[in-house]
C-alpha cells in the first residue's frame, strides 16, 4: 500500500472478536484511547475487525523508476505500445502523448487547467495522470505535475522515432 512515507507491506490479516482488542491495541492502531476507538467505529450487529499487521515499510517503487532515464528502443516501443492500446480503450488516439506533452509545457500547472487545455474532464484526467505516474512518466509536485526523467526520455525518444 502507497502511502506518503513509502510502500506500506501488509503482513497476516485477521478478524478478531471486539473483546481481545486492549488499550494498547487501540493506541498501537494510531487511537487515544479504547474508548476512541470504539466511538470511530460504525454501529451494528454485522460489525467486524480486523488486525492488520504491518511487515515493513519500503521506497515507494515507482522512485527508482521515474528517474531511470537509460530507455533503450525496446522499451521505448513497449512504452509507445501501452500508451496506444490505453488511448485505444480511451477512444482518442494520442492522448496520453498529448497529456505528457501539455505537462512537459506546463510543468507544476493545476489539473483544472491542464483539463481544459486538453478538454477533458479533471477527474479523467487525474486518474490518467496517475496511470502516467505508475509507469514512471510523471511526478506529481504540490500543484500540479511535471515529467519524470523518465518521462523527458521517452517522449524525446518516442518523438524522434515518428
């Protein structure tokens, strides 16, 4: 799991009965108390808890991948390959090169006005900006995006191949 400190390993999950939870579970759980606990947890017969145990805490991935910058013609055309059957299933060709283009102009410009550049809704775009991001093309900033190392070679690359 992603979190802002890195990728989060979820180790054993299991449901426990509500009268084995003790006040140190609840404040190893991030509560104050047991009572706070039990005051932030829905109501209702079907209720269930679980114990998560976290096993580690590692770089969020995707780090490593953004700047890795060495792309080769293979990747490159693996790359070109994914973005096309995503703007396939998109139903507009050149989309996603599109959407990398406008942040490679605009770097650190809000989604809201990096969608009406693009027309196309800031939710959309959002979610695709993230698909971007998983694959190592972008880098979100506090406002805004702007391309990853990454993301500079293979739209030069990807370019230059057309």
């Amino acid at each position: 799991m992603r979190t802002a400190l890195g990728e989060v390993r979820i180790g054993e999950v299991r449901q426990v009965e509500e009268t084995a939870v003790s006040e140190d579970d609840a404040r190893q759980a991030g509560f104050d108390s047991l009572a706070g606990l039990w005051r932030d947890l829905r109501e209702g017969e079907d209720r269930r808890l679980f114990r998560i145990a976290i096993d580690g805490l590692a770089q969020d991935t995707r780090v490593a991948l953004r700047e890795d910058a060495v792309l080769g013609a293979e990747e490159t055309s693996a790359l070109t390959k994914k973005l096309a059957r995503w703007d396939k299933a998109n139903g507009s060709d050149g989309y996603h090169r599109r959407v990398l283009q406008s942040i490679a102009g605009k770097p650190a410009t809000p989604a809201v006005e990096l969608a009406k550049l693009l027309d196309v809704e800031k939710l959309k775009l959002k979610r695709d900006i993230r698909k971007l991001k998983e694959i190592g093309l972008t880098e979100s900033l506090k406002v805004g995006y702007r391309l990853s190392p990454r993301g500079r070679t293979f739209l030069t690359m990807s370019e230059s191949a057309r």
